[in-house]
C-alpha cells in the first residue's frame, strides 16, 4: 500500500526511506502518484529541483553572502589588503557540506529565543545537532555527518529549505 492514499496522510518515514534509497543508487528521480491525484516527486537533479520550485534561488542569493559580509566586515579596519587575502585562500580549502535531508522549515535552536545549536566559527564533532527541521509537525534534530569549525550558515531562521539544500559547510582542517 502506499502510504499516501490521502492529502493528510503522507508517512514522512516512507518519504525520508525513499530519499535515502534514491541517494544511493543511480536512479536521479523518482515520481509515485496515488488512485487520488496525490503525486510525490523526488529527483537529485538540481536542474529539475530549480524547475519544480522556483523559490530556491531567490532564498538562496541573499542568504550565501550574509555570511561573507561579516567576515569581510571585521577584516576590513585592519586594512584592505588583508581583506583579499582570505578570499584568494578560501577555495583551496575543501569545505564540507551539511545538506537538507528533506523538505521543511529550518529553526536553529530548539525554542523561541533560545541560544543557536550552531554558530559561524563553532568547532562542531560529528553526531552533534546543528539544527532543526520542522516537516509536517513533526521536528526532526540535524545531526552533523562531519568534524570541523563551521565557516558558513546558508538559512535563516524559519525559512523553508529544500532537500539537498545547503544548510552549513564546514572547514574539516579548523
């Protein structure tokens, strides 16, 4: 039975098992629809995603560089050269990517005004929860897959995010 039948009855375990199934073999898409019109469309393709929800790259823009102008920001008084430096050194660095693992609305602690799990800056170990995402009233903990110092935080608070998306990347070196 798919367990999607009805609107309101989509099983978020069979979702995220499809996801996980999908990531691991070379399939780059998959679409399941119901007798009742409910249809459910997975697809690794960034290409396909930018099609079916236009949102992504608006979000995505202003997001990326609210984490550089904070850093060019603190580097700049102590003079221009020093500002340029660190931009022709950031890409030899290999960053690591923490992504979506499915689609939902981003919170970065775990209450309203409550201290962030994770900071630009902070050394976070591998297991540790970095955020949460709320899907279909059920909050699901992020857990890190990785070691590292965080250097970028691409989401802001409350926002959707897509499956895939990347929500932090990571220095492995510190």
């Amino acid at each position: 039975m798919i367990p999607f039948d009805s609107p309101a009855m989509i099983d978020l375990r069979y979702v995220k098992k499809l996801i996980e199934m999908l990531d691991g073999s070379t399939v780059d898409s998959i679409e399941i629809s119901s007798d009742k019109g409910m249809k459910l469309r997975i697809s690794k393709s960034s290409q396909q995603r930018v099609a079916a929800m236009t949102v992504a790259p608006q979000m995505a823009a202003p997001v990326a560089m609210a984490p550089v102008l904070p850093a060019g920001g603190a580097e700049r008084p102590a003079g221009e050269g020093v500002a340029a430096a660190p931009k022709a050194e950031a890409p030899k660095v290999a960053l690591l990517e923490i992504k979506s693992p499915l689609v939902g609305t981003y919170y970065s602690a775990p209450e309203p005004g409550a201290k962030p799990y994770v900071n630009v800056g902070d050394r976070i170990s591998k297991g540790q929860i970095v955020c949460i995402i709320e899907a279909m009233k059920i909050m699901n903990e992020l857990e890190s897959e990785f070691d590292g110092v965080v250097r970028e935080v691409n989401v802001t608070e409350s926002n959707a995010v897509e499956y895939g998306q990347v929500l932090y990347r990571l220095d492995p070196t510190g």
